[in-house]
C-alpha cells in the first residue's frame, strides 16, 4: 500500500474545516429541514403524515364506541391461595339432589368457582349417572335474582341477629303459655333437618309437625299400611319386570325417584340380535305421558273407572273380589283380558302399579300384585323409600285446627301451602293471624307474603346435607359454591332458634362420622353412602286388602278432571326456572302454559279440531264445584273419552319474573275425600268460549287434523323419519322395520360425477352418535342439559309462539295410528352433522363449514345472519339469533326488557350479571343476528383430546360424552368416534340391524344413526305414517 | 338512430302531427315551471310511506330480526318475496331498452326512459332486502370477496347468495350507465331550455357538457350499443341466478330446474306490468298521451299475454314434475301449495298470472286503457303471490313435520315493504319532475317514420301508387 495522497480538491488537500464538516455527512446537502422540523416550513410529505394520522385516530376514537367491561383477570397466582383452582379448568364435586320426589346423585361442575353445570353421577348404584329436566335447570335456580339477599321481617330487609332473638323470645313465649305450633314441611327425606326438627319438637312439645306433599302419594303409605302392616313405598324393580302393567302412573316422567325407574325400566326394554327380548309394558291412563307413550299398549280409562278397571282385573287374574262391571271402552275390557291373560303368565315377574292417590285403587294394586306373587321378586318392600312422605290426613287435621284458630305459631319449613295446597285462604288467614310466622322460603312466596319473618334457605348447590332417598342409602350434599346471599340452610336455622350456633358442615361431618359403616371422606368423595342391596321383604296380605275395598257411593258424573304433574314445572316450587319453562311438554310440545287437555273426539264434535294458525288455539271455561277458569286447549290425543286434565304447578303469583302468572292454579280445585288428596274430580263442565289464545307451542299439532289432510293423499309417506317394528318381526328379522335402508344405501349412493369422491373422513377422528328411538321416553332431560352446556338462550313465550326458540335439540313427537288412542314416537333431533351437508355449501361467507372430524362446525364471527343455511337445512335444526337474549350484542342492550314500548319484542331472562354467571366459559355466547346449532359438543371434544394428549394417549371409546349423552336417564344417546372401530357408535353403525339415518335417501350423509323402535306388540302396527289420522 | 323503412300500414307511434321543436317543449315542459300541488302532494304522501320503511328498518336493526315474523322453519319470508318482486319488476328496464333495442322495435322509444328509470329505482328498492335481512347488517360488507388479512378468507363462491351479490350488482351498474347514457342529451336538451343560470348550470353538469356535435352522437351511439349488448344477457342471467337460490337448494318446491326460464318469464311478466301502472298514470297525469300511445300499450300487453301464458305453463309444469317425480316430498309441497293452509295465495297467483292476462287475445281489450290498468295492478299482485307461494309455501312445510310452522308477517316486516313502495314511488315522481320523462332524442329519431302526419303522407303516396291494390289503406284500422 502506498502512502501517497490522493486528493481532488483544493480543499480535500488542505483539509479546511468546512471540507472536513461536510465530509462527516453522508449526503452533501442541506439535512436541516429534516433535522431541525420545527424551523421550517413543513413539507407536503409532513403535511400528508399528520392528516393521515390524526384521521385515523379521530377515526379510531369516534366511530367504534365500544362499552368496556371491566374484568378482573383470573392469572395470579391463585394455586398457593386456592390450590384447587385452575383457571380454566373445571372442578367437579359430588353432591346430591333431592325434592322429596326426584332424587339423583350429581357431580356438579364448577369453573372458577361457579357451578355451571349438573352432571348425572355414573358411580351412584342408585341412579347411574341420569339426571332428569329438573336437576338439569336447578343450576339456574341457583342464580335467580329474586331468591332473598337478606332474611326478612314484615317483608323487609333484617339481619339474622335480630330475626333469631325475636322469633326464638316469641317461641320461649307462646311455648310458655301453651300455645301450639305448627311447623309445616315437605317431604322429609333430608337426615339433618329431621333431626333438627325432632330437637325443635323435643324443645317445644307443644309443636305439631305436619309434613305434605303438594303432589301426594299418600295413598300408597297407607295402603301399604293396611297391606303390609307398615306406611312405606316399596321399590319396584322394573328390570325383573316381564310385564308392567301402569294405571295413571307417570313412573318414567314424573314418578318417585324417577331416574332410578327409568334405567331399571329400560333395562329390560332394549332387545338386541342376540338377546330380542323385552318387557311388555300395557298402560291404563285418562290423559297421555311418556309413560303412556313409551307403553306397548295403551288403553284409554276414566279416573272414575280405574278402579272398576282394577277390580276386573284382580278378579281375572283370580282374586276373590265381586263386583265386576264392564267398563266403557271396548278397549280398555279388551285390555283387562288381555293383561290378566299376560299377568298370569308371568307370576312372580310382573307389576301392577298406580299412582293415583286413592286409598281403595292402592288396596286393589296390592291385591293384585300379591295375588300374583309379585313381591319379593320385583317389588321389594324391604328398600323402601323415604321420598314422598308427606301426610294428606294431618294436612286436613292441621287446615281445620288452622281454622278454628287453635295454632298460635306457624313455621312453614320451604312449603307454600297457600299456593299449592286446597287449603289456600285457611293458610293464608291462619299465618295472618299468628303470633308467629316463619317461613324459610327462599323468595317471598305466597305463603311466605304473609309471612312475619323469613328465614330464606340456602339452594342446594351452596348446602351441606344428607339425604336418605331409602331406607340405608344416604345421598350427600355439599356445597359447591359458598352463598350467594345472606341466606341459612333450614336446619341451622331451627338450631339457631334452639341456641345452637354449630355450623352446618360440622353437624353434617358428626352426623356422618356417627353413622355406622360411613366415612365422611368417602361420602365427600362419592356424593353417596350406604347401600341399595337388593332385598325381598315381605308381601302383601292379599285379602286385607281386598277387605279394604268398599263400593262406591257415588258415580262418577259429567265431564272428569284429572289434575296432573307435568315433566317440567312439577308441582311449580320451580316455576321461576326460564329453562324449565321452556322445556315443551313432552307430549303436548307446549311450554310457558297450562292448558285444558280435551280429547280428539270431543274437539272434533265441538269444531274446535281446525284453528286459524296452528298456534292461537280455543280457550274454554272449565267449572268445577262452582268455581271456573278459562284456560287454552289443548287437543290431547289417546286422552280418554268425557276427561279433562289440567296440569298443576303453574299460576305462580310471587315466583318470580319467569314464573309468575304463567298458566293458571288449579290447586284450589283439588279436594280430599276421606283426608286423602284426590287429584281428580268429576262433574265438571267446559265450555268453549269465543276467544283463541297464542300458545307457546314447539311442535304443531294441528297438522294431524282432517282440514289438512289434503285430499287424495296417500296416507302412507314419510315412514322413513320415524322407523318402527314389532319385536315379533324383529325376532323374525333384525332388520325388521328397516327393510328400505338396503334398496336406500343402492340406489341413492351414486354420483351424476364420475369420479367425483367425497371426503369420506376415514382419518383421524369422525365423530357420529347413535340415538335408540327405543330407549328414548321423550323426558326432556337432553333439551335443558344441551341449552345449559351450550348457553342456549330462553327465549320467552312470546317467541316459541313466533317459533323463534333457540333450543338445538328438540324431541319431535309423531302420532301414530287412531288419535283416539294413538301410539307416540319420541325422536331426539339434533344437527345431524352431514358429511353432504346442505347447509355448507349456500352460506355466501363460508361462515359454516365441516371440519376434518366430520362436524358441521360454525363461525359465528364470520355469520352475517342471511339465514338461508337454516332454509336448507332438511332437519330444521339450525338456529338464528333473533334477538339479544344474553346481552352478547355489540350495539349495547336494546332487548334487556327495560323498554317498556319493545315488550313485545322481547323478555329477557339472561341479562341479570348474576344470572349470566351460569353461563359456560368454553362455549362462547351468540349475538344476535346469528345462526347456531348442535356442534356435537366440541367444547368437550377438545377438552377429550387435550386430557389424552397430555396422558400421551389415543382417545378411547367414552372419553367424550356430549351434553345430551350424559343427562339422559336411559342412554339413549351413545356419542363417539366412527373411525375408532371399537367404539360403540361405530358397532352400530356396523353391525345393528336397527340402524338407519333420518332421510337418508336424500344423501344428505348424515352421522346420527337413529336404532328403529320396537315396540313389544303382537299384532303388527297400525299402518304408520305421520301426523295423519285414520280417516 | 339510423331510422330505416317501415310499413306505413303500421300503426304510427307518435300522435299529434308534432314537429321536433313540438317534441322537445311537450317533455320538457313538466320539468320547468312551477310546482304543481298535484305533484307535491303525491310526493309527500309517498316520502312518508318512505319514512316508514325507514322507521320500519330502523326497528328491525336496533332490536332485531325476531321483530319479524320468520321463524326456524320459514328463514326467508316476506323478506325475500319482496326482494324477488322487486328484482323482477326491475326486469322490464333493460328488456325495452336493451332487447326491443337490438330486436328495432321502435315502439321501445316512447317508453324506454321511464322503463329503466323504473328499473333502477326497482332494483334499489330490491337491495334493500338481502341487505337488511342479514341478521348483522353492519357486517354485509363480508359479503364482497376483498382482500383481507384474516388468511385471506374468502366469500364462498359456491353459494347463490353470492352470485346474487355480482349479479345484482352488475345490473344495476349496467342499468344505470344506460339510463344515463341515453339521459345525456336529452340533459343538454332541457338545458338549453334553461332560462336561470342555476338550471342551465345543473343541467349543463348533469349533459356532462353535451354541444351535440356529430362526434358526441357517433360516440353516444357506441356506447348505447356497447351497453345494449352487455345488458342483454344480464336481463336473462339476474333473474337466473336469482332463481338459483332456489334451485340449487334442497328445499322441495324449490329444488327444480324449471326456475331460470320460468323466473326469467316472470319477471318480465311483472316488470311490464309495472311500466304499464306507472306508464298510465304518467301519460294521463302529464299528459304524453301522444308519445306513449295505444300501440304501446298493445304492444306491451302482448309481452305480457306471453310471458304470462309462459309462466302458466311453468305453474303446470312443476305440477306434473312434482306428481311424475314420485318423489314424495315434491308431490306433497305441491299438493300443499294447493291445497294446504296457504292455498289462497296459490289460487291468487294462478288467477292473476295465469287466467286473468288471457283477456289479452282480445284486440278490444289489449287497447283499453281501464282494462289494461286493472290487470297491471292484478298481474303485479298475483306475481308478489308468486314469489310468496314459492319461498313461504315451500319452506314452512318441508322434510320433517314437526317443524311444520304456519307464518304469519309481523307490522315491522309489512311496514318495511310498504315503505319500499313509498320510495319507489318518491324516486319516480322525482324523477319525473325533474328529468325528461320519454328519451327526446330517441322519440324524435323515428318522427320522420312513425310520426302521423309522415305516415298519412307515405299511406297517401301508396294510395296514389296503387301499390296495395287490395288493402284499405286507411288510417282508421289504426283504432
């Protein structure tokens, strides 16, 4: 290198200052402007940035008011705090539920502390795992508003300090002076709070403790009485069950324990290619239940008649009773004969059973089922249950001392018996006029109204108790939440008024501790203790009974009310549950109503068969003793000739929002015939008045009628949604009934395109679900469990009425056959998630789409709401937002209800912060203006994979259950994955000779296969078709 | 307009013995001068039915679609029906002016204005519908196939509702454009019958500075042309498409591949006969009974005797595919259509589509003016009828029947189709007040040929001729 210079300025060779200032700069020119910006005049480019910014910010602040809602995040580090919480991930407790009717051990789930969700507890020997509608919704109860914040005195808000002091001085007080006490409960199957009470009683001997229920079934303690020498209700073992033989008994729907019933019944009801075999179930009733339209046989009967029915019965199957009679129906004498025929052929294998609350039908049940040698075998009275153990005799004692004004304190223990029992005003001028009234209500109730104080109990979901459903079985309840309110569980309540402060964990923990062969951490673990261990027990002495059965004084005349328990709202403690008020009717697919059931023959008679629309229906004045109401109605087909039935449970008046004033209260018309309830009454008449009323009806019915038969149709179409057979020919042939899917799967499986090879989603998973149409008895429980998982909205009345419900699954109800008597088909229908799906190839934005598991999935992001996925889609399961149910709308709240001009639009149940706390956090809540529907539960498909990826492992067989899955009573519903040939859903598909797919000649490809019913007859069907009546 | 030869034994197509300069101030004239009461009273009327589609949508928007009477089964309701009504009342626009014009009917020239005047404001009134029967209006622009950072995600190519979105919106720009196109000179025109500066101004920007030279109309006449021959296949392909929502879909009563022809037939049936109720009142009220005369009327309800005939054919059609198919979800949507709960609406469209335009074999009645008005307004009903039985007819009873709802509209969803009517009718009065209502230019391109007094001279000259020996050549056959 050399060191020569090379320079090519005078400056460079000099090095002047100037020269070297500029030789610093990488550009020989002039950079103030740039450097200096606040010198200058701004440049074009400047000016373009500044406009170009500040627009967008203006743009950015102005035009996208968005609310901010406040959250706090779940992140810190809470496992050192509450080291069993982890955000995100659900926390499951077993606990109990148990309304003195139903009962069901239950694993609640609970997500960030919030229980969100009741599941059926699998390992209960009890229950196995179902739930019913009830249990399903109770978890909404939970949040409901307007359960008490605080208790209360003279309706107004106190503290528990000072309602104890001053309701304990007046008990000390009146105890003192002599004065009597009546404490009035439900059923008592709660341990603790019996005991609570037996020290109340023991404390103050002057206290009376009547115990009722608003739905009796006292009858059947006391025939059981008079038959077996004590007041119990036996078990009754519908799986050793080859002939069940039903008189107005809901026992799948609305009967004692009735998930418990329900597995055992189905157990014996589902015949396989290797094992066809099935009870045979005959049904008397006066108006149709799932019951009824799960039975093989149905005969329509009078109430009046039952026990005439029952006579003939016993005495043809050989018991030594006078006075047969002939009864009015053809059918139903038909019927006897045959079910004494059958009876007798299964002795010792069979069940007669009633739940009509009348001394003398209970007598004749018990004549029967002893005559037949049924005890032991499957009725067994030596589990015996202690639900139901409400007293009408010392509710008609307690109502006429009430009267005579000789109790001087009333303590209504969660009863409200001024709405739901006949004795409204006695109780209600009764509590008005004590020296004390307490009511440990958890809403100011009717009863509780008038109340001086209430005591408001705690939900059961923040509760610590033990049931005993029966005798040595123990149902445990904890808590899973600590209270929402200032509220106290009942028993602590009465043990505070006693002085006792110990807290309720603590009483139940020694009670537990105390009982012999329990553990309390067993019972903290398992939810239950105890044991069901099958027993015999003794059996009923025969003529006893009959000894007890006397004539009838009086017979029956005009039209016959029958007053019955819906599957939904029961006797209406639940009425303010929107869920369950949603629920249809399983049978009349009505919801938010009670209506007056009227028979086909007599509407027809009465040209009230044809309406203007299917959904504005007649309304009709019912008398009854004097006393009317006017009530809608409702066609109810197989509902026996002269009958009416009114559910009860509804005309709530302090329910709540949902609740009150839905339908009308029909307890004032029970009445009590020698101290026993009767929930039906003769010498009623109707009248139809000239008014329609719009009924929040799910399914039209009015279709079957003849104004819409169109003329010169064949009658006989449609057979294949709805696929059924006799297990005579599906002995003969498993593929009996489903004879078509052969030419189906031939004819309709090519392609115009050849060449043209659909995505068979042979890898991976391919998710699919098989649905037994015979095990499905149409209880509901699916609906709620699916609209609670998925936060299906409650849309009102007014909107089911529009036929704007939201529920993703339905259960379709066809007819079948002679409406006067018709058989039901229960079908659960949900998306059916087609591999050719109709709907994915017309949404314009590609909002919904399939996934490589083979579900029909949806973007709800990515919905605009055109709707024409919901027009094409051939199930009509697909469901459009209407309105804002949930708050979930980004123009802010124009349905919350609170406008009073948009009512009718819109009523609102899931606005409330407190209500929306149910909501599931995996399942994202829909704004309006959007389609949704079933997605298999892909909420607990991922949760599935994610636990089997994390244990390094293939998904098995059961691993994921969907919503409906779980919640039904009778596994009806089997979820799994097609592809994994060992799974369940696979072998059917595979190999039952019972599987077909809805329409599945339309080549839709749809991935729930539904199992052909079939029912227990001899005969073959009445040629099947849908909604059309024999003309 | 070349004009070429035509018989003079045709009936003449503009009335009056008018000179060109008679031709410019006769459909000029209701654009200048004061505001007659008449006109004003009637465009308030309609502006208020207008406010209430406005209040009506507004309604709808902040609360819902569950203010409507659609439901789970029937998603398409009035919604849709509206939609298609209007689409194809849009229809006639482009046949007069684009088809007639490649076919040389010269009777299009007295009534193509107003026809695709009626065709843009159809076509807007149309739009409103897809539009706000999305359940999320304020996200409609996913419906466009734009560019976008979310993968890009695009719109699903394969659903009709998106070729309607091109569809539609290529008509209804290519309507425009022609509408505009031919309003150019005829802007010029009125502006230069200007006599304020402001008027001259606005016409002047509105003609687009149009001096007439020979230049601008042999680029005028290209245009026209290029323009008429694009619209012509769109006046097949819109109402085909729209026909594929339903066809393509799997609802039955929908899934037939008669739609295209018969939709197409249909439209034109209806959209005819909204030129003519508009057509009548137009001619009556602004007195251009010399511009849209018998002929034209005739004319026009000779298309309409045909297309209805064919839309009949279409009824009868699916009626005998629906029974030959033994498909049994086909036969019964259309035993139902017949004979189910909304048997009315099939009766009403079978009466004023099929049975009622038969009166149109008669010469007597096709040249009635009363006649002819009461069948526009029984054609446009029976064809909304039409629309109805197929999308509400068909959807509310489908595959499986306990979905089988009956449907009844709620006031918001009449509101709003009311209210299209007041807007429809709000843009046509301003349209005739304010813009040359019959294209001059276009009108006075077939004076020399069809005006009456050039006819009676040629009819004159043939006399002379002899040239028909054994015909009457007498004008009164005109009548």
């Amino acid at each position: 290198m050399s060191n020569k210079k090379y320079w090519s300025s005078l400056d460079e060779m000099n090095e002047t200052p100037t020269y070297l200032e500029q030789a610093s700069k990488e550009f020989n020119v002039d950079t103030t402007a740039i450097e200096e910006n606040n010198e200058v005049e701004p440049s074009r480019r400047d000016f373009l940035k500044a406009m170009g910014f500040s627009v967008s910010v203006a743009a950015l602040a102005s035009a996208c008011k968005i609310p901010v809602k406040n959250a706090i995040p779940y992140t810190f580090d809470l496992r050192n705090a509450v080291p069993e919480i982890v955000p995100g991930v659900a926390e499951y407790f077993a606990t109990t539920y148990c309304d003195g009717s139903d009962f069901a051990n239950l694993l609640v789930k609970t997500r960030e502390g919030r229980p969100i969700k009741i599941e059926g507890n699998n390992e209960s020997p009890l229950t196995l795992g179902g739930t019913n509608a009830r249990m399903q919704a109770s978890v909404l109860s939970l949040y409901d508003v307007t359960r008490l914040h605080k208790p209360r005195k003279n309706n107004k808000d106190a503290d528990w300090k000072t309602i104890d002091a001053e309701i304990t001085q007046k008990l000390d007080s009146i105890s003192k002076s002599g004065g009597k006490i009546a404490l009035v409960t439900g059923s008592l199957s709660s341990v603790i709070t019996k005991k609570a009470i037996d020290k109340f009683s023991a404390k103050y001997p002057t206290t009376t403790v009547v115990s009722y229920d608003a739905i009796s079934q006292y009858a059947v303690r006391k025939a059981n009485q008079i038959s077996l020498g004590s007041p119990i209700i036996p078990s009754i073992n519908f799986d050793k069950a080859d002939v069940i033989v039903g008189f107005n008994t809901d026992f799948l729907g609305t009967g004692i324990s009735n998930i418990e019933n329900a597995k055992k019944y189905i157990a014996n009801r589902i015949p396989t290619k290797e094992n066809p075999k099935m009870s045979r179930h005959h049904q008397f009733q006066s108006t149709m239940t799932i019951t009824g339209a799960t039975a093989d046989y149905r005969y329509p009967i009078k109430p009046s008649e039952e026990k005439q029915a029952l006579i003939n019965l016993l005495a043809a199957v050989g018991g030594s009773i006078s006075g047969t009679k002939n009864l009015s129906g053809k059918d139903a004498n038909e019927g006897i004969a045959k079910v004494a025929k059958e009876l007798l052929s299964a002795k010792g294998k069979s069940v007669v059973i009633s739940s009509t609350n009348d001394l003398q039908i209970q007598l004749l049940v018990n004549a029967i089922n002893g005559t037949l040698g049924n005890y032991g075998t499957v009725i067994d009275t030596a589990n015996t249950y202690n639900l139901k153990t409400g007293n009408d005799e010392s509710l008609a004692t307690l109502a006429n001392d009430l009267k005579a004004g000789s109790y001087k304190a009333i303590i209504l223990i969660g009863t409200n018996p001024v709405y739901n029992t006949a004795y409204s005003e006695i109780f209600k001028n009764a509590i008005k006029s004590a020296e004390l009234s307490v009511s440990t209500a958890d809403r100011p109730d009717e009863s509780a109204q008038y109340c001086q104080y209430i005591a408001p109990n705690s939900h059961y979901l923040e509760s610590w108790d033990i049931i005993s459903p029966k005798t040595g079985f123990y149902g445990f309840v904890q808590p899973t939440i600590s209270p929402l309110f200032d509220t106290r569980q009942t028993a602590e309540s009465l043990a505070s008024w006693l002085g006792d402060n110990t807290p309720i964990a603590t009483v139940v923990q020694n009670e537990i501790t105390s009982m012999t062969g329990a553990n309390y951490q067993t019972a903290v673990q398992q939810g239950f203790f105890g044991n069901v261990t099958a027993g015999s027990g003794a059996s009923a002495n025969v003529s006893a009974s009959i000894a007890g059965v006397s004539a009838d004084a009086n017979p029956a005349k005009g039209m016959e009310v029958l007053f019955y328990e819906k599957v939904a709202i029961g006797d209406g403690s639940l009425a303010n549950n929107p869920f369950l008020q949603e629920m249809p009717d399983p049978v009349a697919k009505v919801t938010w109503d009670n209506y007056v059931c009227i028979p086909y023959a007599f509407a027809k008679e009465k040209g009230i068969d044809s309406m203007p629309s299917d959904k504005n229906v007649a309304v009709a004045k019912v008398t009854i003793n004097g006393k009317s109401l006017e009530l809608p109605v409702v066609v109810q087909f197989g509902q026996a000739a002269g009958t009416l039935a009114i559910a009860l449970g509804y005309g709530r008046e302090k329910a709540g929002k949902a609740g009150d004033l839905v339908g009308k209260n029909v307890y004032p018309f029970l009445k009590s015939s020698n101290g026993i309830t009767s929930y039906n009454i003769d010498g009623a008449t109707i009248e139809f008045i000239s008014k329609t009323y719009e009924l929040g009806l799910n399914q039209t019915y009015h279709t079957l009628m003849e104004d819409n038969n169109l003329p010169g149709r064949s009658m006989k179409y449609r057979g294949e949604i709805v696929k059924e057979t006799t297990l005579a020919d599906y002995k003969k042939d498993e593929h009996a009934g489903n004879l078509d899917r052969k030419e189906i799967k031939e004819k309709f499986s090519h392609s115009l395109y050849d060449g043209y090879k659909p995505n068979d989603y042979k890898q991976g998973h391919h998710w699919g679900m098989v649905v037994d149409l015979n095990a499905c008895i149409g209880c509901g429980s699916c609906v709620v469990s699916c609209s609670i998982e998925n936060n299906v909205p409650v849309v009102g009345k007014r909107q089911v009425y529009r036929s704007q419900e939201m529920q993703w699954m339905r259960i379709d109800r066809y007819y079948n056959g002679n409406p006067d008597n018709p058989d039901v088909s229960f079908q659960p229908m949900m998306c059916q998630h087609c591999n050719n799906a109709p709907c994915e190839n017309v949404c314009p934005v590609n909002a919904t789409n399939h996934s490589s598991e083979g579900l029909n999935q949806m973007a709800y992001n990515r919905c605009i709401g055109t709707r024409y996925c919901a027009n094409n889609c051939p199930y009509k399961v697909r469901r459009f937002n209407w309105l804002d149910y949930q708050g979930a709308d980004s123009f802010g709240k124009f349905n919350d209800g609170k406008r009073s001009f948009t009512d009718t639009e819109s009523q609102s149940y899931m606005f409330e912060d407190l209500t929306r706390m149910v909501l599931n956090p995996d399942v994202v809540t829909r704004s309006r203006g959007v389609i949704e529907k079933c997605s298999f539960c892909v909420q607990r498909i991922q949760e599935g994979k994610l636990v089997a990826k994390k244990e390094n492992r293939t998904l098995k067989d059961g691993d994921v259950k969907t919503a409906c899955q779980t919640a039904c009573p009778t596994n009806a519903i089997t979820f799994g994955d097609q592809n994994n040939k060992e799974s369940v859903v696979a072998k059917t598909f595979e190999n039952s000779g019972r599987n077909y797919y809805v329409l599945e000649e339309q080549h839709f490809l749809s991935a729930v296969g539904y199992q052909v019913k079939v029912r227990n007859k001899d005969e073959e069907p009445a040629e099947f078709f849908i909604n059309k009546p024999n003309a | 307009m070349a004009s070429h030869f035509e018989s003079p034994l045709r009936e003449p197509l503009i009335n009056g013995n008018k000179t060109y300069k008679d031709i410019t101030n006769d459909i000029v004239r209701p654009t200048t001068g004061k505001i007659q009461p008449k006109w004003l009273f009637w465009t308030s009327v309609s502006a208020a039915v207008a406010g209430l589609f406005v209040f009506c949508i507004t309604w709808e928007v902040c609360f819902g679609i569950g203010t409507w009477g659609a439901n789970k089964t029937v998603g398409w309701a009035w919604d849709i029906t509206n939609f298609v009504w209007w689409i194809g009342i849009g229809h006639a626009g482009t046949l007069i002016s684009a088809i007639l014009l490649l076919f040389r009917q010269k009777w299009r020239t007295g009534v193509n204005r107003a026809a695709e005047a009626m065709t843009i404001f159809a076509v807007i009134c149309a739009g409103q519908f897809p539009i706000f029967h999305m359940g999320r209006v304020w996200d409609a622009f996913f419906i466009f196939p734009y560019p976008n950072t979310r993968g890009p995600l695009w719109v699903n190519f394969t659903s009709p509702l998106l070729w309607d979105v091109f569809a539609i919106s290529t008509y209804f720009t290519v309507s425009l454009l022609f509408w505009y196109t031919g309003l150019v000179p005829d802007f010029a025109t009125i502006r230069d019958q200007s006599k304020t500066k402001g008027r001259w101004n606005f016409y002047n920007f509105l003609s687009f500075g149009w001096i007439g030279t020979a230049k601008h109309w042999e680029r005028w006449e290209s245009l026209s042309l290029i323009l008429a021959g694009l619209s012509t296949p769109l006046v097949l392909s819109v109402h085909t498409i729209v026909s594929f929502d339903f066809a393509t879909s799997i609802v039955p009563g929908w899934h037939t591949t008669i739609m295209p022809p018969y939709f197409v037939a249909g439209a034109i049936f209806s959209g005819f006969a909204m030129v003519l109720t508009l057509m009548l009142v137009a001619r009556h009220v602004m007195d251009l009974k010399d511009y849209i005369t018998l002929a034209h009327i005739e004319s026009m309800n000779k298309v309409m005797l045909l297309t209805g005939t064919m839309v009949g054919i279409a009824y009868l059609t699916e009626l005998f595919t629906a029974w030959y198919s033994g498909n049994m979800y086909e036969s019964y949507a259309f035993a139902n259509r017949a004979m189910g709960p909304y048997w009315w609406s099939y009766f009403g469209m079978m009466f004023c589509n099929l049975v009622s335009p038969q009166v149109f074999w008669f010469r007597k009645l096709r040249r009635n003016i009363g006649v002819t008005f009461a069948m526009s307004i029984l054609i446009n009903i029976g064809m909304w009828f039409e629309r109805f039985v197929i999308i509400v007819t068909s959807l509310h009873r489908d595959y499986l029947p306990s979905s089988w709802v009956y449907y009844s509209p709620s006031w918001v969803e009449i509101g709003i189709f009311v209210g299209t009517i007041g807007l429809f009718m709000t843009l046509f009065l301003m349209f005739c007040r304010f813009f040359p209502a019959i294209a001059i230019a276009e009108v006075k391109s077939i004076l020399k040929v069809s005006g009456n007094q050039y006819r009676q001279g040629q009819l004159d000259e043939l006399k002379d001729q002899k040239v028909y020996d054994n015909v009457s050549v007498d004008s009164k056959n005109w009548d």
